[in-house]
C-alpha cells in the first residue's frame, strides 16, 4: 500500500495525504484488520448460501451402529456396522441416549441386546467393559463401561428461511473459531503432537478427501480453512495482521509509533519464525507421503 514503509523525503504532498502510514491509528488498524475480518465474513457467507440452497444439516437419533470397534466386546460378540439395535435385555430403545444409559448403568453385567440386520432379527449377548472416553483432542474425558459401538451419522436436511439460515451459519462458524482456538492451544500444551501440523500438501489431500465424499464436506472444509486463516493470522506474531495490530494498539496507547529499529528487528524475529514453521509444515508434510 501506498506509504506503508514512508519515506517524508520522497512523498509529494498529495501521496502523503493519502499513504496508510499517516492515517490515524483507529484507521490504520481497521485496515489491517479487514484481511482476518474478511476470511470471518467469507465464512459465515458461504454456510449461509449453503444452508439456504440445501438446508441445516440435523443429526438423525437413531439406534443404527455405524461403527463398531476392532476387538470390542462388540465386535466380539459379532455386532456388525448397519445394525439397528431394538431393545436391550427386553427393554426397548428409542434413541441412541437409550443405549448409552443401558450400557453405562451394565455395571459390567452381560446384556442381551435384540438388533435388526436387514429383514432378520437376532439377539446378541454382549459384555460391557470399562474403556476410557476420549474428546476429539485425545484427551481422557472419563471411564465408563462402553461396548466399543460407535452412533451412525446419518444426517437430515431441514430447510430453513433467510433469518435462521443466518443465524446459523454465524453458530456454525463460531463452532469452527473455537475449535481452531482450542487446537492451538492444546498444541501449546503438547496435547496435540506438532507433527499434526500440515502445509499445503496435506491441504490439497484433505480438500480432495473431502470432495470425494461431496460438495457439502467440500464447504464446510473451506469454511474451517478460512476461519483458520483468520485466528492464525490475528496471532500478535510481527509479519502477521495480528503483529501489526498489536504495534497499532501500542502506538494507540503510547500516543506515539514504536521506535522503527524496535520494529524491524520485531520484523525480522516474526520472519525467521514464519519461515521455520513453513519448513517444518512441509517436512510434515512430506514425511506423511511416504507413510
């Protein structure tokens, strides 16, 4: 941008008036803030058209298994994936909460659980034991008894008008800056292993993954993309937005700039940590295609 490393010796009048360096601070950071602010805005827009072309995407309560675990007490007891459980020791199921209380409640008892596989019915005796319940970071939440099934994913489109298609699209992509928040910092705390981290490479694998599956896993990837983009960039790293906001915020506070030898050696640290974690992102990268 015009100005944004001035020099007063060679900007006329007239360019000076209209450089980025000599605007007001509240003007200089609403302007660096615009590139995170528009990967926010792209986001929300684009579950918006999508949930006003198709619908809200609702998770269907059914009692089918979509999974069931390798040796499980389920999948030893011969429960296969499709299965749709009926009752449990005689008491019918209703939802997928039905069977979870079953189960936990088991106190390690067998139980005979009736299923339906395609136009048979059978019953199944199956032994609970107790496993450790894990979120999506990997991290212990509880022990409890389970039988290793896992619920199917079945999904229903309810459409919805233009306010509510709104509103959650904004739900939706707040989900998604919250979950990019927390990723981070639970790699902070080495919960999550650096070598999770990926770079173009891994990008260009996933984004194929999930055009294979559909166009709707294809958004909604974009979505989480550019959401990670925005609270990646917004980091108060120098070279990044959120670097530049900071010095913004220090001047605005200070009433007066960083001293400019402060700021290109805050400069070129930020660089040189870019830099390195590109390498190690690609090295990831790399090390996955041959594994």
């Amino acid at each position: 941008m015009l100005g944004e490393n001035p020099d007063d010796g060679e900007l006329s009048p007239e360019d000076r008036a209209a450089s980025f360096s000599h605007k007001a601070v509240w003007q200089r950071f609403l302007v660096v803030f615009a590139g995170p602010a528009f990967n926010f805005l792209f986001t929300i827009a684009l579950f918006w058209l999508m949930f006003l072309a198709v619908g809200v995407p609702n998770a269907v309560d059914s009692t089918v298994i979509g999974q069931v675990n390798p040796h499980s007490p389920a999948a030893q007891a011969g429960l296969q994936a499709g299965d749709r459980i009926i009752a449990i020791d005689g008491n019918t199921v209703n939802g997928w909460q039905d069977v979870l209380n079953a189960v936990t409640v088991s106190s390690g008892k067998p139980l005979t659980i009736a299923i339906r596989r395609g136009a048979a019915s059978q019953q199944v005796a199956v032994t609970p034991a107790i496993d450790s319940v894990k979120n999506i970071y990997g991290e212990e939440v509880e022990k409890r008894y389970m039988i290793g099934i896992v619920k199917d994913d079945e999904m229903r489109l309810v459409r919805v008008g233009l306010i509510q298609a709104f509103v959650d699209a904004c739900q939706q992509s707040w989900m998604y800056v919250e979950l990019t928040v927390t990723g981070f910092v639970k790699i902070l705390q080495n919960i999550i292993p650096a070598s999770e981290l990926g770079g173009p490479i891994l990008i260009a694998q996933i984004a194929g993954q999930q055009m294979e599956r559909g166009w709707m896993n294809l958004f909604y990837f974009m979505g989480l993309l550019s959401v990670n983009l925005a609270v990646l960039n917004l980091l108060p790293v120098p070279v990044l937005d959120g670097g530049h906001l900071f010095f913004l915020t220090l001047e605005g506070i200070r009433r007066k700039p960083m001293a400019e030898r402060a700021q290109v050696v805050a400069q070129q640290i930020g660089l040189a940590l870019l830099g390195m974690l590109m390498v190690f992102v690609f090295y990831n990268d790399i090390v996955r295609l041959f594994h």
